[in-house]
C-alpha cells in the first residue's frame, strides 16, 4: 500500500523547486540568507539571469560551510554533482577534463546545492569556444579612489566601445568596482577580442596616467583605477550578472541603466534581500543586450583620445 503524505507538505509554501538537503544552513550569517534564501533568490531573479548563465562553461566560488568557512575556486565538474549540471570539454584541453555548465534552473539550483555562492561564466558559450559572446571591461578602483571616479571611468569606457560600433551594457561588481559589458556577435577570436581590449585600457592609461592603469603591476599605485581588460582572454572568467557574491550583506553583481550611475548606488548596493523588489519594481536594465549585439571590427583599431 502506498504511504501516505504527510499534511505539512501539503500545506507548505511554495519555494524554488529543488529538494535541497541543509535547507536551512546559513550562507551569509549577517544577512541572514541560506541555502533556501539562496534557492529562491535565483528561481526569482532566474529569467533576467539566465542568457549569462546558460550554455557556457562556469567557474564557482563554492562555500559549504558559507562566506565565514573555506572556500574553493572551482573549474571542473566533481563526484556526486547533481545531473542537471551539465559537463562540457574544452576542445582545446586535450586532458578532456570535465567543466561545469548548466543548461536550466534545475542546473542553477544544483549549483545552490553545491554551495556554490559565485557564479563565474566564461565570455563565449559551449557552441563556440572560440568566439566571444561578450566584452567584460573590469573597473577595480584603487584604494582611496572616490566612487564618483569610478563612475566617469564606466562611462569612458563605454564611450570608447561605443566609438568601436559596440553597445555598452553596466553593472555593479558587488564588490568594489563596476564592470562594463559589450554583447559581441561571436565572429572575433580571444586573441583579437583580448588586443583590443586592451588597446583600450592602454589608451585609457595614456591618455589619463593620473587615474587610470592597465596592468596589474601598476595597479598598487594608490588613487588609481585599474582597467582589468583580462577578463577577454580564453578561459578567463567574470561574476555574472545577477550572481551573489560570497561576502558580508549578500551583496550581488546587479545590471543598471546608465542613467542610474550615481552617489547613492555603491557596487554591493544590491543583494539578495534587495532585489527582487528591484526587479518587481523597474524594467530589465538590460532587456536589449541579446538585441544589441555587434561585431567587433576587423583588424587593429586605436582609440587613442585627440587632445
Ligand atoms: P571587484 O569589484 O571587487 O573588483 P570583481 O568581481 O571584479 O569584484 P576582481 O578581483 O576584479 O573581482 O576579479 C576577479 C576575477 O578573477 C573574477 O572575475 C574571477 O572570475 C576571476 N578569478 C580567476 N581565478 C580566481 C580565483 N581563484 N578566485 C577568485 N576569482 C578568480
Ligand atoms: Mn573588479
Ligand atoms: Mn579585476
């Protein structure tokens, strides 16, 4: 005979379709989110997230124990991870080792079961891992440097890819700085992808060497912003938007207009407790990013500013 159900479920408030187990652990013990906080965040933000998450090879920030315990950085599928998490081979890898792409929210939620706190795609997707789909222009802000600097920055970028025939698209990083994302039509390889985007970054550091810089080394100087054009090379990746970051307030990676860049929205203004009301409220920011898709111009282009 069959056993019967017992009444709570049936009573029980619906939720993120995933039978997770430790629903109730606790991810970010100062804003009070946990797994299921987590599970649910995604399931209400999953339509406007899914083109970045879906179809491309992930890196996680994964956090069993929450923000407060250890935490890995990690590329490759393991043992016992659920079957909506998909693996996908690196062509180029001749270990043919598996990485980790979802293909769903059953995926997504998988990950969430995972604790997996950060989403991290790749900028092309599993159909071609050659050609990018995406730029990502990484904004980190030196110390001492004012959010309002941080700011001109983005929109100097953004001018920049626009002079390339681009559509330049704004996050917050829910970190420290902002991140400026072009969708490509994917026709470009890294190789070409990466130069000019660091043609950019260099022409930004020439142009203005008191605010800006392009690599890393030089990237302790104080008061500087570091234009980080190496999210554009093969293998590298970027928080996604809409991904959570793994610290204090559950800040996430939230998509703007550009006429939202201002004083009262810092880089983890957004978080998990925050947006859904966002998005209930306001339209996709980013509703014609698909759309909005270019190709990057043949050959080598200078954007160097006439003085
Ligand atoms: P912030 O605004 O604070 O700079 P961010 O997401 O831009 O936030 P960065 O430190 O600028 O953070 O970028 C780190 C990048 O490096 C991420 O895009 C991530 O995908 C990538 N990455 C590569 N390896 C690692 C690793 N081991 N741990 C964390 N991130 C890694
Ligand atoms: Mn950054
Ligand atoms: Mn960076």
């Amino acid at each position: 005979t069959q056993a019967k159900q017992p009444a709570a479920e049936a009573t029980a408030p619906r939720r993120a379709p995933a039978a997770l187990t430790h629903p109730d652990r606790i991810y970010w013990p100062d804003a009070g989110v946990t797994k299921q906080g987590l599970a649910d965040y995604w399931a209400e933000v999953y339509d406007r997230a899914s083109p970045h998450l879906t179809g491309r090879p992930l890196a996680l920030v994964r956090c069993p124990e929450g923000i407060a315990g250890e935490r890995f950085f990690q590329k490759h599928l393991w043992q016992g991870a659920r079957r909506a998490i998909v693996a996908v081979r690196d062509p180029r890898d001749a270990s043919g080792a598996a990485l980790v792409s979802i293909k769903d929210l059953a995926g997504l939620l998988g990950l969430v079961q995972a604790a997996a706190l950060e989403i991290h795609p790749w900028g092309s997707t599993v159909k071609d891992w050659e050609t990018p789909d995406r730029i990502v222009m990484d904004l980190d802000p030196g110390e001492g440097v004012p959010w309002e600097a941080t700011l001109a920055g983005a929109v100097e970028v953004a001018e920049r890819l626009k002079q390339a025939g681009l559509v330049p698209f704004v996050k917050t990083s829910g970190g420290k700085g902002l991140h400026v994302v072009a969708p490509l039509t994917p026709k470009a390889q890294w190789p070409q992808v990466k130069a000019f985007t660091k043609a950019i970054a260099d022409a930004m550091a020439a142009d203005s060497p008191e605010r800006y810089v392009a690599t890393i080394a030089m990237a302790k100087r104080r008061g500087r912003i570091l234009i980080d054009y190496l999210r554009n090379q093969r293998g590298a990746t970027a928080v996604a938007p809409y991904s959570p970051r793994a610290r204090p307030g559950a800040p996430v990676s939230m998509p703007l207009h550009w006429d939202e860049l201002g004083p009262a929205i810092g880089p983890a203004y957004f978080t998990v407790a925050n947006a859904p009301a966002r998005l209930a409220a306001a339209a996709d920011p980013w509703a014609d990013f698909t759309a909005a898709a270019a190709p990057l111009a043949d050959g080598p282009r200078t954007t160097t500013r006439r003085r």
